[in-house]
C-alpha cells in the first residue's frame, strides 16, 4: 500500500534523474520513503535514488514494488504548475496507480516489476572527491558538447578540471582549490567519461546548488547530490571510458 | 463597404477560432457588425461567430460578403504586437481587402465568396448545460491527449466529468455542482467527441475565463463563450462519436 | 599578437553580423582595433566592419590576421550570458585562438587566412540616403517575408517605402519624411533586393536603434549601423535585383 502527496517540484525532479537512465522503474516503497535502483540498458550507468517519508507533504507506506512507466508521470506533471501537489495512491497487486493534480486523477497501469532489471550496485570509492558548483559544471558540459563525445575529469590537490579535446580544439574547466567547496586528492586522479550520460545526469539536476564528485584513475565516477531540500539523495555511478594509447 | 481599427488581441481571438475549423471564410458584413459561418471540410464541426460594431474601435459597414484567408490576417498578426490597432478597409468586388499596422499595409487578394461553403447550422439543443472555467476544461484536455483521441463528457445532476480511456490507463476531470459556475442536467447525460476538434476549440479561446458547454445522450456539443469584452460571441457545434458496444 | 577583453553583447552581434554573409573569417587585427571584410560566396553582398580598441574592456595588438570558424565563437558566446566578458588570445602563426569565459577556456584551431577571399569593397555612393529606426525596417521585412522574395525601396523627397509584390498581395511600409531622422533625396530613387540577405543583414543588427540605408536607381544598397555604443561601425553592400520589363 502507498498513499502520497508531493510537491509537482520533487516529483519532477525525481523523475527527470530516473529517466536519464530508464523508461520503467521499480519503486521500491517502505515505510521510511521511497527508493529507485536503475541500470541504463547498456550497463554503462546505475543510479540510487532516496526519497525520505519526510520529502512528501503526506505519506504513508508498506513495503511493496511498483513498476512505472516514467513517461506516463511526465504526462501528469506537464498538467501541474510550480507549487502544485501531486497525489500518489496505489493498493497494490494489478491495480491502478493513481496520480492525481487538481481536479484531475490518471489512474495508471502498472509495469509487472519482474520484468524489470534490479540492478546490484556495486561499492565503487574513488580516492578523490570534489563538491563543486552544479552550474559551473553544467556551463563545461554545454561547452563540451561541441568539441568531443566524452570528457576528462582530472582531481589534483591544488584543483579540479573537466577537458575534452576534438581534431583540432579543446575545451578545459578549470576550478582552483579556493573555489571549490572541498576538495580531497592526496596525488592527481583522473579518468575519461562518455559526455552523453555525463551530461544527461547532470541536467537532470535541477534543485542542488552543489555536487560531489568522486574519481580515481580509469575508475567509475561517482556523483552525488541531494533534492527535495535534504530529504532526498541520489547518487549516479558511470563506468570510464578507457583511452586507447 | 467596410472599414474598421480593431484591437489586435480581439482580431487574433477570432482569426484563431476560426482556424480551427477553416482556412478559409466568408466575413458576413452588417451594420451591426460581422459574422463568420464555417463548417469543417468533413462535417464534423461547426461554428457561428458574431463581433459586434461596439468591438471593433472603430467601425462602419454595409451588407458585404468578404472571402478571406485567414492565414494572411495571421501574417499581418505577427506584424503587431499587444495593445496594437489594426485597420481593415475593402471596397467590395474584386478589390483588395487592406490590413495595415503601424506604418505597415498589407493589400490582400480576397477569395470568391461563391467558392466558400455557407453552412446552414442546425438549432441543437442539448439538454444538460454546464458553466465551467476555461482553464479547467483546458487542463483536462491536455491529460487526455497521452490517453486516448476522444473524450466522454458527462453531465450528472451532481458534478461535470470528462473521461478518456486507453488500453490501461484512463483519465478523469470530475467537477462537483458547488465548484462550477452553473448546473443544469435533470439526469446524467453524456456522449462522447472526438478529441482532436474539441482541443483545438478550446484551445482557440484565450480571452474568456468561462465557457458553456451543452451536452446530450450521445447528440451534438454546444460550446459557447464570449470575446472582445463581451462583445462578440461564438457558438461551436461538434457531432458525437458514437460508441461501439 | 592579440590580447583583448570584451563584453559578451559586442562579441555576439559582430558574430551576429559576420555570420549574414559566411562561416570563415578573417579578423584583421592592428594598434587600433580590428576589422573584418566579407563576401559571401555568390558574391551579392558585402561586410566591411570595424571595432575599435576602445569598443574592447582591454585590447593589446598588433598587425595580425586570424583566420576564424564564426561557428566555434558562437559555441562559447552560448555560454556566456548578458554581462559575462570574454578573453581572447593568439599568438600568431598555427596557434590556437583561446577564448575564454568564466572558468571555462576554448583553444581553437584557426583557419590559414590564405584561403579565404579578401574582398576589393568598391565605393558606392548612392544618391539617396534615409536614416530610419531598426525596429520599422526589421517590421516590413517581416511582413515582406510572407510575399515575395525581393523588394524594393525607395527613396522620394517625400518618404521612404518598402516594397513587395506576390502574385495577389503586396505590403508597404511607408514612412514620410516627418517621421524619418534624416531623408536627402532629390529625386526618386529606387531598387529591388533580394529579400534573403537584407533581412539577415537586418535581422543581425542588435544594439543600433536606427540604421542608415543608401539608395539609387538600379545600384547596390548601402547600409550603415554602429553597434559596441558606437564604438564599432559595420557597412553592408548589397546587390539590387535588376527588374525584368
């Protein structure tokens, strides 16, 4: 059984970082909240998204498996404005999920969750870790994008870069130690990472002002970040991309 | 004759409810003002539409039929902008009808009124009859068009609804009597319309917060508002889809 | 050598203005500034555009031509916003242009100078001379847009008009000589132009509230603006149509 209500705002986040990776989701409902594990269908990518009890305006939860179609939350969000609630109710086994805003209830088919991919996410610590501005990000990956398919993250003590390199043109951000809200690299690390998932994860970010990355050398990257002010968290591994020499 | 100023966002309003059925209409011309009759090219939809002399900031006028295409009075649109004043002007025949804006004008090639189809609108009256708000009705459009091509609406002594249905998911606006404006159904009524024409009408409406619907057992819509600050009004009629059993 | 520091706004409408015409370019850098020639490759339309040392925040150069993709600059000015400056540097030779915002740096490969056209701008002085606001040229040529693909202007003692003609519509914009800056034309003059390139000419003036046309009969049109608060001026040449009779 889950029965919810939810600022459109959280909703709409939560749903544009799972659909950077899939079409269909399970959610995994407990008490406490909610949660998502996704794997992109060619396994370069995983997420784990937290959704505390807390994060919505009202809750209540057992534990049970639903399988959505995201593309199907999207429809009932695009009928919402900023500041508008969502209503989220579901009994359970083939029944309807239904969403509601306004006047308006879309009762939804379900996706059988066995059919669903329930990713192992692997313990991945690299040794570097950056918290850094998500804008100031986001502005390297737009400028990426017209140079490479993949870029370069590179974490030294003294700095944290992003660069990318075409045929004849490269692109370099590049953060000093003072700029950065932390940063934790006891020697340079680096790894290159393909640029499409890289920037799908990060645009799908819309409310933190700041993530953490980590990175070690030709090592998944893991990026973190938190939504929902604090009541919820996600966090994106990305498998490297390993140079040819 | 005929020779009127016209706010922009009053001729835009009709020039947009007019194309939802038509590319091109035959403008009636009175002293009293204008009126466009128009019938979609497969019969499914029609529309009278009348905008008094005290709409138009200007206006004079003798009984003249004018063909015009609506497209170029777009073109002209796009030219202005809001709080702009267009002026219309024609001398009947084969003349040309002038639209100018600003220092702008536009001398149009006119259509011949015999080639336009004149629609003899029947006299529907359906029995149940609903005053609701146009952002509501327009909000419950946009949930149907990822469920379905037509929608049912019902009129119940208790409440308005509009329903769509698709292989596993359905959609539903259900307004209760004390949230609308007016209620008039003995007993429930309903049929069902095909929703690409009822979309686009009420899309075309930008000015009127209200509008009226007029519903029967499986029989013609009746949907009416005002624009031009009341001074005009315009009534669409959309046959039902009758449903399979 | 060339060092400079200029705003965002003044960066994109020289791009803005250079793209009319091609997608190479040569910028030509001295002491004083920098100047750009253009033609583009059917050889209807002319550019001769300057900036001056003091239309930059900083500006160090010497005799240098850079050879540049206008595409690539766009790249970066679309990470910029309203108010960010942009750094620009080249060292001379095969070296990269380096043009920076924020954090972000772009080393871009130039292109060899020697393969693109350094157009002869011959002296036209046409007889006529308008000096009109952008707004009103950039409204007729919208509306021209949905009529024809040239037109033409005139320059009267009395006024200035545009001119289109299609096949059962044509559209004026007529401004007397009251409401223009300045008009000197001793007699009528006119001419007809493509359509295509006096609307991107237009079109990429930004910042000059009023423009400065130059007319004669059957002779190439000459358009003058400023843009970087005056600081920068850009010339257009552009080849009439030749009426058939």
């Amino acid at each position: 059984m889950f029965k919810a209500r939810v600022k459109m705002e959280v909703l709409r986040e939560l749903v544009d970082v799972v659909s950077t990776l899939v079409t269909e989701t399970k959610l995994q409902v407990s008490v406490d909240g909610i949660e998502v594990k996704a794997v992109d269908p060619s396994h370069v990518a995983m997420l784990v998204l937290n959704l505390k009890k807390t994060g919505f305006e009202e809750f209540t939860g057992d534990s049970t498996e639903i399988g959505i179609d995201v593309e199907k939350i999207k429809d009932v969000l695009r009928l919402s404005k900023p500041g508008d609630l969502l209503n989220l109710a579901y009994d359970g086994g083939k029944g309807k999920l239904e969403v509601s805003v306004g006047k308006i209830v879309r009762h939804m088919g379900v996706v059988d969750p066995a059919g669903i991919t329930d990713p192992k996410v692997p313990n991945v610590n690299p040794p570097g870790k950056v918290v850094l501005k998500t804008d100031e990000l986001r502005q390297g990956i737009r400028g990426s994008e017209s140079i490479s398919d993949h870029v370069t993250l590179t974490l030294d003590p003294e700095f944290f870069s992003m660069h990318s390199e075409g045929e004849n043109d490269r692109l370099d951000l590049k953060i000093p130690k003072s700029e950065l809200t932390l940063l934790e690299a006891k020697e340079t690390v680096k790894s290159m990472y393909p640029l499409d998932f890289f920037s799908s994860m990060v645009k799908s970010i819309s409310s933190a002002e700041e993530v953490t990355i980590f990175v070690g050398n030709e090592y998944p990257l893991k990026l973190e970040f938190s939504f929902a002010g604090g009541r919820g968290d996600a966090r994106f591994l990305l498998a490297p991309r390993v140079e040819e020499d």
